[in-house]
C-alpha cells in the first residue's frame, strides 16, 4: 500500500536565498528561495534558492518513490513569462545553510520545471511519466535519505533589469507518494533498489513484502 509524506517550506528556518558569492543568507517568505540575478552583472550575484523539507531525509530513505508533487508560489518576481524555467540542484548540506557562500551548497544539478513561476502558486506533478528525467533524479536524491533542494541557474542581469528566469518562490509543499517496503538485488558488485511485483490474471499488481518472525508478519 501506498504511503504519503508531506512537507512546506515556507519560514525562516526552511527557505532562503543567498548570492552565489556571498555568505549573507537571507530568510522566509518575503526573501524566499530565488534563482538568478536583479541587477548583478557578475556570476558571483546569480542567486541560490534554498527549501528545507523537514523530516524529508528520515521518512523517504530507502523508499520505493512513486511520484512526487510540487506546489509552487511565487512572488510577483521578474517577468510574468509562461515559459520561465526553475533549476533544480541537490544540496551540499541538509540545514538552511549559515556562515557559508551559495556556491558551496550548489550540488549535482537534478533537473529543471518550465510554467509560469509569476504571482501564482502552481503544482506540478512528477512521475515515471510527467517530467520523467526530473523525476529520476529527485526521487534518487530523495531516497538516499535528502530534505533540502537548491534553485540555481547562474544567470546574470543587465545593470537595469533581472535575468531570464529570475523568480522568487516564496512557498514549496512537497508531496511524495512511496511504498514503504524495498527488496534489493545485487548487480554486477552493486545493489540496486527495485519494486516487487506478481501477475494476476496477466497483470502485473505491485506488492508489498513480508516476512515471518516467530508467527507475526512483518513488513520489510
């Protein structure tokens, strides 16, 4: 059976935004987490956007993901394109980063959204069928035991305006859809993750599996 794990973050101690060269960090809803640059013409004022979801780490490791939902609001940043695209990244660190510089929290990128990210809160949903690659990525990410995810797209501004894909997402609830129970098997020296499956009347129907321990079922 398929379980829910439901995180916000949208504080001062869960989302917040930093140059790519600075070690000022600023927090909450009014700063949010921003990608891009308002007028800063060197990459070292490109914006880090960084969302903590609480628990996420504990509650999604080892777990089989199934899909994953992202409700975004952002603020009236930017243009009011329907095509502006939000970068993902892993994250070097699972706080809100304090002390350090938003270069050093940028990790691996995992994949991008394209909407419009302008004065509206918009929900995208992610699976092995809508927004693939993005999907494979962050549940990977997530199921290695991960809670925060970083906006970064290293873009620079004229003197006078905002990058492309400046945004500011000033709220971000994840919904992540997994089953509880993972079998392994080993690869080539590798052990890999995978779902388990029987077929009834030629479909195959996901499982869930047990074992026995002194005459009580118990759930891998």
């Amino acid at each position: 059976m398929a379980e829910t794990f439901t995180a916000t973050a949208n504080s001062s101690s869960t989302i917040g935004s930093a140059q790519y060269g600075s070690t000022s960090w600023y927090t909450g809803t009014s700063n949010g987490a921003s990608q891009g640059a308002y007028q800063g013409t060197t990459a070292a004022k490109s914006l880090v956007g960084v969302m903590l979801f609480d628990n996420a780490g504990s509650a999604l490791r080892g777990k089989v993901i199934q899909t994953i939902q992202l409700s975004i609001t952002c603020s009236g940043a930017g243009s009011g394109s329907n095509s502006k695209v939000l970068t993902f990244h892993a994250s070097t660190v699972q706080a809100m980063p304090s002390g350090v510089t938003g270069s050093s929290v940028v990790g691996d990128t995992l994949g991008t959204l394209t909407g419009k990210f302008y004065n509206n809160t918009v929900t995208h949903t992610l699976s092995a069928s809508e927004n693939a690659a993005l999907f494979a990525a962050m549940a990977a990410y997530l199921s290695a035991g991960n809670s925060v995810l970083v906006l970064y797209n290293g873009e620079t501004s004229s003197s006078s305006g905002y990058s492309t894909n400046y945004a500011r997402v000033t709220s971000i609830t994840i919904t992540v859809t997994y089953v509880a129970a993972a079998v392994w098997y080993n690869d080539g020296g590798t052990w890999k993750e995978c779902a388990v499956y029987y077929c009834n009347a030629g479909t195959w129907v996901r499982v869930a599996p047990y074992y026995n321990s002194g005459g009580t079922w118990i759930r891998v």
